[in-house]
C-alpha cells in the first residue's frame, strides 16, 4: 500500500524529530553531563515514541476508511455491469 502525501508528510516529520533529537544528543554529551541532560532526553523520546504511535493508528484507520471506500465502489461497479448486462440481454429479447 502506497503512503499518502499526508502520512508521507507526518513520517518525514517523525524522521525529522528523530534526527534532530539524535543531533541534540550528540551536542549535549559534548557539553553537559548525561545526569543533567538525561530526564529531559527521556522526556523528548517518549514523546516521539508517543507521536509515532498515534501515526501509526491514524495511518492504519486511513487505511481502513479507504479499504471500506474501495469495496463500496467495487462493489457499485459490479452492480452497475449487472444492470448494463441485464439492460442488453432486454434489448437483445425485443
């Protein structure tokens, strides 16, 4: 299933996050001890880990919303060949 430009967007986002935190990191350990950076690190990634899960249940009802859309609309096709086939098989008895 392909990513629409709305999940796209949000996983670039997370990505994002999730590179800037590593580089806040990095810069951090230079700078300051990890018992003072630590709580707020700690913070930071269960945030992340926060926003990652809310994408993934927003990603998965999309998916499911369209799956449903999807199966509405095969579904009306099929009806209408039904009554385009039964229309013709009239047409052809008259």
């Amino acid at each position: 299933s392909e990513a629409r430009p709305d999940d796209r967007a949000l996983r670039a986002d997370l990505a994002e996050a999730r590179i800037s935190l590593l580089g806040l990191q990095a810069r951090i350990d230079e700078k300051v001890s990890v018992s003072d950076v630590d709580p707020m690190l700690i913070k930071l990634n269960e945030e992340l880990d926060i926003a990652r899960k809310e994408l993934e249940k927003s990603s998965a009802a999309a998916s499911e919303s369209w799956t449903t859309l999807q199966s509405g609309v095969s579904d009306a096709f099929e009806m209408l060949r039904k009554s385009v086939r039964q229309a013709s098989e009239k047409i052809e008895k008259t």
